[in-house]
C-alpha cells in the first residue's frame, strides 16, 4: 500500500491498482490496526509518549506500513503516505512531489519542509522500534 486519502464517498487507497472503500479514513486505519491486535488510538498515543511528538503522528501498523499524514486528520486534503514505499521527495514550487518505489509519483499540496518535518517523524518512530 502507497498512500491512503480521503474522497467524497469514502477513502482511496492505493497500490498497484485503486481501491474506493465507503468507510472513514480512520476507520479504515483502525481496522489496519485491529489486524495488528491493536487500535489507532492505541498506537498513536503509544508514539506521541514514546517520540514525544505532539501532532501529525506516524502511524506504525507493521513492518511493511509505516504512515505518515501530509496534514491534520481533520483536513478534508490530507494524505496517509507509507514511508517503507518512499525512494523519494521532490520540492515542485510551492508544493512536494512523492516518488514511490513503482516510479509512480503523487504531488500532494504541503511543503517539501512539511515532507521533511514527517519523514523525521517516521525516523524517530523507526529509532524506537529497533530497540
């Protein structure tokens, strides 16, 4: 799985091919998170103590999905971008161009700062993990 966002009816998620689900995004996440024997509550408040990180919060469901959100959980345009697919980050004017390890590309409206600022993130959860 690439990335997870938000539409009109439900959520997208994408891989190889595009999957519409009528659910919520966090509904969606949690159920990721259920297969792991715990909850996205769970999990993200298990990473805002153990990173001391206060906002946009990685969330670690196992060793192949690692997300991070480009934007709040409550803006309507925010993206769950899977670190472990990531080969690259692109600053395209004012907005940041995500290159994934198929050589597909996803251009999502936040800074290359607010990539960066994430990606970071994701490090200091993966820093934990390996302990």
């Amino acid at each position: 799985m690439k990335y997870i966002t938000r539409t009109t009816e439900g959520i997208r998620v994408v891989d190889q091919t595009e999957t519409y689900k009528e659910k919520g995004l966090i509904q969606y996440l949690n159920e990721l998170c259920i297969q792991e024997l715990t909850t996205f509550t769970g999990r993200i408040q298990a990473t805002k103590q153990l990173c001391n990180i206060q906002s946009n919060i990685p969330l670690f469901i196992n060793e192949s999905l690692l997300f991070f959100p480009t934007k709040s959980n409550r803006n309507p345009d925010v993206y769950y971008i899977n670190y472990h697919r990531i080969i690259g980050v692109q600053k395209v004017q004012n907005h940041c161009k995500i290159c994934f390890d198929d050589f597909t590309e996803l251009a999502v409206n936040c800074t290359y700062q607010k990539i960066q600022n994430q990606i970071r993130k994701v490090q200091k959860v993966l820093t934990i993990l390996e302990r």
